[in-house]
C-alpha cells in the first residue's frame, strides 16, 4: 500500500490501520478535496495549499495514485500538462471526509468558546 517499506508491518486486519495507511498524512485529504473542488493540477495545489513543498506534494500524490484514490492524466503538450483526478474509491472517501470537516469546524466553535 505504501510507497516505501516499512520496518514494522501494519496490521491489516484494523479497518483504522487501514484508512490511516491510505489518507494519514498531513496533506492526502487536503488534496482529495482540492481534487474534487476542480483543482487537478499540481502547481495549482502547490499554490492552494499553504506550507506545502513541491516535494512533499508530489510524494502525497504518488502514494494517492498508487493505493488508488486517485489516477494521473499526462496531457502530451508543450509544457507537458498533468491532472490528477478521483477513482471510484477516491469519491467513496467524500462522506467521511465531509464528516472530519464539520467536525472540525465544530471543534473550532466549540473550544473557542472557552476563550
């Protein structure tokens, strides 16, 4: 599933374990959402997402196209011209993804009325 080997194997019986090999990082959800709001070009992720290397977007990438969530489209122009798009299973991952959003913006309404 991963990119790179690991020294100690993930326990692929924990459905848990499983989701955070596939979209656990920093960024993957960053950028399946971009994805499904049209911006499917790396430079424009490069540019939307605040904090994110050229490098590390494009190691994201390639572990979201290798476990699936996503498929590359190499347009043969010059300049060559790349777009990422969702799979089938990438679009699956929009609920939850919707959920971790609203929970989010209710964790920010409620811890800041502690303030």
């Amino acid at each position: 599933m991963s990119v790179y080997e690991r020294k100690i194997p993930v326990d692929l019986t924990c459905g848990i374990n499983i989701a955070m090999e596939v979209i656990g990082s920093k960024w993957k959800l960053c950028i399946i959402d971009l994805i499904n709001r049209k911006v499917t070009r790396p430079k424009d992720m490069n540019e939307t997402i605040a904090g994110i290397n050229k490098r590390v977007l494009q190691q994201q990438l390639k572990e979201l196209e290798i476990s699936g969530m996503i498929s590359k489209t190499v347009y043969a122009e010059v300049p060559l011209r790349v777009e990422y798009f969702l799979t089938e299973i990438g679009l699956s991952i929009l609920p939850l993804l919707r959920s971790i959003e609203d929970w989010g913006n209710l964790y920010a309404s409620l811890s800041n009325k502690d303030d």
